[in-house]
C-alpha cells in the first residue's frame, strides 16, 4: 500500500471513528496504519485503546506485541503476547509472534519450546518447522535441527531456506553429496537465492571442483555485484586456476566494495608475488599477520623497521612451518653482515640446523632462553624489510651446514650400505594439518614408476605418512632424523633429493644439493610460474603438474630426467 492509500484509509477510518467512538476493531485497524507509517509510539496508544474497549482479544494483543517490537522494546512486547497467551493458550499466530520475538531476544531455549507448542496444535506450520530448526541448530542440537527441516520440507517441498539449511548440516556432518542435493533442491525452486549460492560455491571450491564454484560465485555476483565475499571467493577461484590477472581483478573489486576486508589484501599479495612483482607482493604479504592460523607473541620488543644498525641486536622468530623458517633464514646473515647481533628463536627440531647459519650469535627454542635484544621481527618478514626483488633475492647456497661430527655419522652409516651408483632421497607427504597438502602431496603407489630406474639405491626421508607400499628396496631413515641437523646431515651424502613441496625440498636447497622439487598445478607463491628453476634456490630443478591433479605426467617427467642423471653424472 503506498502513501496515498494509507492517507485514503486512514481518513475513512477517523471518519468512522468520529460516528463510532467506541468501536475497538477501529482503533486496532488505525494502529496498524501507524505501524505501517512508522509511528510505532501512534501505533502503541491506539492498540491499547482497542484493548480497553473490547479486552485483551489475540489479535489485538499480538499487533501490540509487534507494535513494542518495532519500536525495540523486546521486554514489553513479549509481555503482551506472554499474558495474551495464559488465556488463549492454543492461539497460532500468538504463539507464532511470541516464538519469534523470544528468537530475536536470544532466548533461544524458550522459543524453541514455543515453537513446540505450536507445532502440537498445528503440526502442518511448515515456517514453524523451519524456526524450530534454527532455534535447535543455535543449541547445537543438530540431530533434531535435521528432523526440525526435513519436516519443512516434506510440508512445502518447495522451501529454499529449509534445503539450504539441511546442507549446512550435510556439510558438518562431513556429507558434501548430501549437501549438494540439497542446494540443487534450493536453487532449483529459487534460483537467486544468495545464500545457497554462495553456500554452494564455498563447497564446490572445497571439494576443489574450481571451475564450477567460479561459475557459481560469477552467477551470484551478476545477481548481488556488491558482494565483497562472493568477489573474493571468485579470486580464490582463480587463482588455484592460475589465471592471475582475473584473480588481481576480483581481489581489488573485494577491497573496493570493504576496505576492511580481512583476507583480500594478502590474496593480493599472494597473486603479485606469483606474478613476479615481489616489491608489491611483500607489501600484501604484511597482511598474512591478520590471519587466524598465524601464531603471535605478545611482544613488548620493537618491530624491527629494515634499517640496519650495527651494535643494536635483532630476535628473529618463526612464524609458520618448518619450510617457510627455512626459505626465509637466508636474511639472518645479511644482518650480521650489516653489523647487528641476531638471535633466532625458532622449533625446537629446528634449533641445532639454525645455529650453523652464519652471523647467528643465539639460537634458542624457548622464551624463557631469550636474551635481552633490540628489535624483533618473524622471519617471514625480512623480504620485505630488505625490499627484495627477484633480481636481488639472496640466494647463495649453502648458507646451512652441517656440523663435521654429523657429516662423519652419516658417511659412515652410507659406507656400509651396498653400493650403489647414485643415492637418492625420496619425500611424498609434507604436514598433512597443511590446507593445501591434499594437493601438494602424493600417494606413495604413483611413485612406483621412480623406483624401477636402475642404479639407484632409494632412501626415504619421509617423516610420517603411508609406508605400506614401499618396496622394502627402499631404506627407511626416519628413525634416524630426530630432527631436522640430522636430516640435512642424511641429505648431506645424497646425490640428489626428489621431494614434493614441503621442508625437505627447502632444506637441500638451502644446502645447495640437487633437489627435484614436485610441484601441484596451483603452486605455491615463491615457486612462481612458467618455469623449471627457482630464483630461491640455484640447485634446484621444478617439475609441475600440467594440469590439476595430474601426478602421473610429472612422475613420467621425473622417471625420463633419472635417465639422463644417472647416465650424465
């Protein structure tokens, strides 16, 4: 009803109202006008006026109750439709408003057994099922949240927010065939619906079903184009379909709709760093910092601000894993070359390899081992404090050694293996609590084309994962690497090492052997794109997926470039 139809009938209710002044229905009717016109204080007089003449009727109560509810006052409202409700127990719509105003209080509890009592006069109120769901899934009563929805929709088949909601709770119950089922259902009787669209991409993108959840996030943004989330999500799309340039794209349009949006800036970041454009890059990675799975010391040391200061000292930290402490340990010494005392505070399975870096004056893996420094910083860090470029990363290997007495261990363990022409260390799995380890990681049967090459004595450096189907031609060491000293000590007397994208393949790098590092289609920033080498680290060879998933090609890849070691060196 616009403006001008409520001014036509308000005037005909006054004018009835002049003729008939005691006329309860009137003033009720007049109440809704004002509420309709957004004078709820108008609204609450004239109820209350219908109420006097004609009693407390439900109805009246109700519009009383939704009038206090419009204007806020939560309290007044519920007890209108609360004291309304001791005389008409079983009334629908009394019950209906009072569940839901105890909903929008918090009170989830009590609205869901309101919801109960409605449902025991009229159990065919489909809106009431679905209520009951949300209120039981708020509880975390997700059983009867499920029951709650399915009755909804075996009510009204045709109820999109009840299917996507019974996927939400496919989704924690860790069925995404289920789930899905449940979004076509959704979208197939409203096909823009935000919610389940969104919803749905967000599982196809987990599933990795990439194209489809770009598809996904696309048609929603057509209906909803100020949809900062979807326009991330869609960024995230592209970029694990490495098409870089759209994922820049959509990463700016998030930042343009909410400045403040909290994963944007180091997707950015993340895409210029693939890119090559590292100056940029580092500036997005700053954002990392903001992320949940990023552990933080309160420090009340200074950040350290780049500039070097010879005399002053400098604590540097790890931040991530093992690999990141690695890749960025290059800049300690540069630090020390600039006159600055450092200490490291890393893993303890990382302490014994770092205090061979040089310039490390203190290597600790305890807070309370701490001395009293100038300036902190996490390692990850530094490549923006130094303003690397790709021209400029400093990437002389070895800048990790191993300790003699190690060296001497080990060489002795390998003189009493049978000999062999070429030792090659071999790692499948990296951490599996990584997010991105389904990808990076490989099943242990796809190596079998690897260790049918001839002369070659294959040594495993795998901590942890699936050992079954090794053949029991394959030396197992982990026993042996305690921590990761050790590890740079076993691959000290490899010939080379073949590893997938984890710490290892940063370690022989970092000692400058020959790695072959085995890289997913959507890679990991630092390994850029379109190339075979690393500006990180000069010893090391990348075979890539040529499409996602395709292990098969680049183990094939690995098997013909054994060949060509084996028979060169």
């Amino acid at each position: 009803m616009n403006l001008q139809e409520l001014e036509q009938r308000g005037e005909r209710l006054l004018a009835y109202l002049e003729k008939n002044p005691n006329h309860g229905p009137t003033y009720d009717a007049l109440g809704l006008l004002a509420m309709d016109s957004s004078s709820t204080a108008e609204a609450i007089d004239l109820i209350r006026n219908a109420i006097r003449l004609d009693g407390p009727t439900p109805e009246y109560c109700a519009h009383l109750g939704e009038a206090f509810a419009r204007r806020g006052d939560y309290r007044s409202a519920a007890a209108c439709l609360s004291q309304a409700l001791v005389s008409f127990p079983d009334h629908v719509d009394l019950r209906w408003a009072y569940a839901n105003l105890l909903h929008l209080e918090g009170r989830t509890e009590e609205a869901a057994l309101n919801y109960e009592k409605l449902l025991a006069v009229r159990p065919r109120h489909a809106e009431a099922w679905f209520n009951m769901g949300v209120s039981r899934g708020l509880l975390g009563q997700l059983d009867q949240a499920r029951r709650a929805y399915e009755q909804a929709v075996a009510i009204q088949p045709a109820y999109a927010e009840a299917w996507n909601n019974l996927a939400l709770l496919e989704v924690a119950a860790g069925n995404p065939a289920g789930a899905e089922v449940c979004y076509r259902r959704a979208l197939l009787v409203k096909p823009n619906y935000r919610d389940a669209l969104y919803n749905f991409a967000v599982l196809l993108q987990d599933q990795e079903r990439l194209q489809e959840a770009a598809s996904m996030n696309e048609r929603l943004l057509a209906i909803d184009g100020a949809f900062a989330e979807a326009h991330n999500n869609l960024g995230n799309c592209y970029l694990k379909l490495n098409r870089l340039a759209e994922a820049q794209n959509q990463y700016v349009e998030t930042l343009a709709i909410r400045a403040s949006h909290r994963e944007a800036p180091l997707n950015l970041g993340i895409v210029s760093l693939l890119m090559g454009d590292l100056a940029q890059g580092w500036v997005g990675y700053e954002h990392r910092q903001a992320q949940r799975d990023i552990d933080r010391w309160d420090w009340k040391i200074p950040r350290w601000d780049g500039k070097l200061r010879a005399g002053e000292s400098i604590l540097l930290h790890a931040e991530q894993g093992f690999g990141d402490t690695i890749h960025f340990a290059r800049y300690a010494p540069l630090l020390a070359q600039g006159g600055m005392d450092v200490h490291v505070l890393c893993q303890p399975a990382m302490a014994p390899l770092l205090q061979t870096l040089a310039g490390v004056k203190h290597c600790v893996s305890k807070l309370e081992d701490l001395e009293v420094v100038d300036w902190q910083a996490p390692f990850p860090s530094l490549p923006y404090c130094f303003r690397t470029t790709l021209e400029t990363i400093p990437n002389k290997v070895p800048y990790l050694k191993v300790e003699l007495a190690r060296q001497q261990s080990w060489k002795r363990l390998y003189s009493e293996l049978p000999p062999a022409r070429k030792r090659v260390g071999l790692v499948w799995q990296g951490n599996p609590k990584h997010r991105n380890d389904r990808n990076r990681s490989i099943a242990p049967r796809l190596l079998a084309p690897l260790l049918e090459t001839v002369d070659i004595q294959w040594l495993s450096l795998q901590k942890g994962g699936d050992k079954s189907n090794l053949p029991t031609a394959v030396m197992d060491l982990a026993p042996l690497l305690v921590n990761f000293a050790e590890t740079a000590a076993a691959i000290e007397g490899l010939d080379l090492v073949i590893t997938v994208d984890t710490a290892v393949a940063h370690l022989a790098g970092a000692l400058g052997k020959p790695v072959w590092t085995l890289i997913p289609y959507a890679p990991d920033w630092r390994w850029l794109l379109y190339r075979d080498d690393s500006p990180w680290y000069p010893t090391m060879r990348l075979f890539r997926q040529p499409i996602a998933g395709d292990w098969d090609s680049v183990i094939l890849a690995v098997r013909r470039a054994l060949g060509e070691f084996t028979r060169v060196n």
